[in-house]
C-alpha cells in the first residue's frame, strides 16, 4: 500500500475545507470527524474565566502557530487566558526561570532528563492523583509512558512528573513501493524476514541498505538509534532501562551483542550501498537517495519519521516497522522521542490544562494538521491528512513497549560524544568490545 508523503499540502486542503469559527479556530466545533463530545464535556466540566496560564517550550516560528492552534480551543473551553513562549535555547532558559522564580505554570521538555534533573531539585509539581493510572490505561503501552515521566521528587519519593503529548516515531524502514514491486520483495514482519531478505537482496545482485552515519558534528548519532532499536529486540526493556542509567555498562555482553547486531547490517560490504567502508563518510541525509535511484543503489533505509524531508522531490516512498525477533518473544517495542509536558509554577490552570490533553480532541486537533503522533488510544485516526501518519500513529499504538532515544537519556558527554565517536570508530573496523570498553571508561571518569 503507497502512502502520500505530501501530508503538508493534504493538511492544507483539509484546513481550507473546514470553516473557521470566531476567526481564530482552526476547525469549526461539530465540523469534521473530530471528537467533539470530549471536547464539550471538557468545557462544561471547567470556568477559568479571568485567569492566566503561562507555557514555554522548544517551538518556535511555524511550530508554535501550531501549538497556538490547540491552545485556541483551550482558551475558548475555559475562558483562560493561554500566553505560549517557545525559544530554541529552551533548555538553558527554563532552569534560569525556575532559579529566577519567573518560571511559567508550565514547561515542554523535548527530553525527560531535564525534568527529571528538575523534579530532583523541586522545581516540578508533581501531576494529579489518578493521572498515572489514566495513562497506563489509555495510552498504547502505558506503562511505558508513566515511567518515563515518572522521577523521584527533593524527598526521594517517586511521582508522576510529567505528560507526554505528541511523540516521534524511529522504529522505521523506509522503501521504494515501486523498486519492491518490481523485484517482488514482501514487506516483512519480523526480523527474521528482513534478515532473509537482507541476503535475497544480494543473491538478487542487489544492495539491501542505504546506511550513512555523517551529521557534522554529531557524526555518529544515525548508528545510536540502530543500537538502540536493536537492543530492545534483542533484551528485555529493563535492561535497556539499566543501560541508559549506567547500572549495567557498556562492557555488559547484552551491550556489545546489540552494537555487534548493528555490524551484521552496516560492517557488510555486500549489504550496505558504498560497502562498509562509506558508511561513516556518507551525509544520513544523503544516505537515502540510493533508494529512488533506477535500477536502485540500496532498498531499504532505517530511519526515524522525520527523513522524507530528505527524499528527492516528487520521490514515491514507504516504510514498514523495523521488526523484532520472532523468536525473541519480546513484543512489539518501538524507540522514539516526544515532548514531556510538567507543572513548573503550580497554578489550578495549570491542572486543568493537563486534563485537556487527556481528551482525545485536544490530539485530533492537532493530528489533522502535521507533525503530530500520539499513543493515546481514544483518538479517531480518520482525522489525519495522509495515510502516511495514520500509519506510522498505527505503529505506535501497536507498540507493546516504548522507549526514549537512549543517547538522549545518556549525559551529553556521553550520549551526544563518546557513543557517537565510539560507533563512528565500529563501523570503520574497530573491535565492539573495545569500543565498549572505551564508552565506559569515559563514564566512569565522570563519576
């Protein structure tokens, strides 16, 4: 099945269909297939008519528009009063806020190490009670979602910090429908079948991978999300979990087998396009125009939701999940990242705006535009623009497990340089568990 990669122009003719009320809503209320009881009862459930409420977050420019087109309909259930600030040094300016006791009533942390770091030091407020249980039972693996916003407070007493709303998916492999077609590949479903046909590409006489690790500066980091990906197929969740935290090394023999996973696909000069020796050297966003090449210099390209910007114009892709081992019995995990939504100034309009996102409109609204995925199982997926989304928001609800970017979680020192550097040295011929050895001693210099 093709899917449409022009979501943003399919987004656009949706908008122009759709009437706008008091000329600043998006979608007209009981227009479109959105969920508008969830949405009614909300309003008639809350009056915060003269009061303020105060967000900061990452996005800036078209991004905010589109956060400011949700909160709209907040301002309009409620009678508040929403002022959002995005800034693209978010990190640096919501510790300075909190220090300064100038902190809005709420912070969107684009990764949970900071809240985390933040709830340690009492500057978050822990969410409602019941709010744990809502997201276990809502959210396609729910658990997965509590814990991660889930950090110990001053007093050493665990609770749930934060609120994921809106996520990125990476768990992909993205195709040629046409090249697949062509040679009459399936689509596989586990990585059984992909290692299958990983060696009947090449029986073929073909290349079964565009891999390109080469980012600038952060050279390296395509590599991470492979190892990550392939450690949760590989091993249970918790030890991903100890992985990430320090509490089982690097040097672990579960470690060095999923970085070892990463060398079947990418240190195999039949497997990846330039053989192995290009795939440090070659751009991530150059990697994958080997895909639409006639005939094709590569078939498949794992990489996150984010790489069709990359694709030559007018390209006809698609994408499968990256699957997990039969055998393995280990589910359905998905790696990804997403925006962590905390209390940062404790305020009721704080808590009442962390009920919005419970309702399943306050997802539609945004899923009928672009860029959003959610795991909230509620939601009416006919409310995306492309079939694209719709599909990869399927993956995610699939997912019987979900995890962070590791290297995200990983301090910078280590996450954002000695994994990067030290997978950049693997895939060039360096031992795996040397190269272990040499990301571990860099933490534990740390220490």
């Amino acid at each position: 099945m093709k899917k449409s990669l022009l979501a943003g122009a399919a987004a656009l003719a949706l908008t122009a269909g759709m009437a706008q009320a008091d000329g600043h809503m998006m979608f007209a209320p009981g227009d479109g297939a959105f969920n508008w009881d969830s949405y009614e009862a909300f309003a008639g459930d809350n009056d915060l008519s003269g009061q303020t409420l105060s967000i900061t977050g990452p996005w800036i420019g078209a991004d905010a528009e589109l956060v400011e087109s949700i909160l709209v309909y907040f301002e309009e259930a409620t009678g508040a009063t929403v002022n959002y600030s995005g800034s693209d040094s978010f990190e640096q300016d919501i510790v300075i806020a909190t220090q300064a006791g100038s902190a809005p009533n709420i912070a969107v942390f684009p990764q949970p190490g900071l809240a985390a770091d933040m709830a340690a030091r009492g500057l978050l407020t822990p969410l409602a009670d019941g709010t744990a249980d809502w997201v276990s039972a809502n959210y396609a693996a729910g658990d997965s979602w509590v814990d991660l916003g889930t950090y110990a407070g001053p007093d050493g007493e665990d609770a749930l910090y934060g609120f994921f709303y809106k996520v990125d998916l990476k768990s992909l492999v993205w195709f040629s429908p046409e090249a697949f077609d062509e040679a009459g590949y399936d689509i596989p479903t586990s990585m059984e079948e992909l290692m299958a046909l990983t060696d009947q590409i090449v029986a073929d006489g073909g290349t079964p991978w565009c891999i390109g690790l080469g980012s600038g500066a952060a050279t390296g980091w395509p590599a991470t999300d492979w190892v990550e990906d392939l450690l949760l197929r590989t091993q249970p969740a918790d030890v991903y979990d100890g992985w990430v935290t320090n509490e089982i090394p690097f040097t672990d023999e579960r470690i060095v087998g999923a970085i070892e996973a990463f060398g079947h696909f990418a240190r195999n000069d039949a497997y990846v396009n330039g053989g192995a020796s290009a795939v440090a050297t070659t751009d991530f966003r150059d990697s994958p125009a080997g895909l639409f090449s006639y005939p094709p210099e590569c078939y498949m390209h794992r990489q996150a939701s984010f790489i069709p910007t990359f694709f030559p114009e007018g390209a006809d892709a698609d994408f499968f999940y990256f699957p997990s081992y039969e055998e393995g019995d280990l589910g359905n995990p998905v790696l990804g990242a997403g925006t962590l939504w905390a209390i940062t100034d404790d305020a009721p309009a704080a808590h009442v705006f962390m009920e919005f996102l419970q309702t399943p409109i306050a997802h539609e609204l945004w899923m009928a535009q672009s860029g959003f995925l959610t795991p909230h199982s509620g939601v009416n997926l006919d409310v995306f623009p492309s079939d694209a989304q719709r599909a990869m928001n399927e993956i995610l609800l699939g997912a019987t497990t979900f995890r962070f970017d590791g290297s995200d979680l990983m301090p910078g020192e280590i996450g954002a340089g000695a994994f990067w550097t030290g997978m950049v040295d693997y895939t060039s011929g360096a031992d795996a568990a040397d190269v272990a050895q040499a990301i571990q001693d860099r933490w534990d210099s740390m220490q």
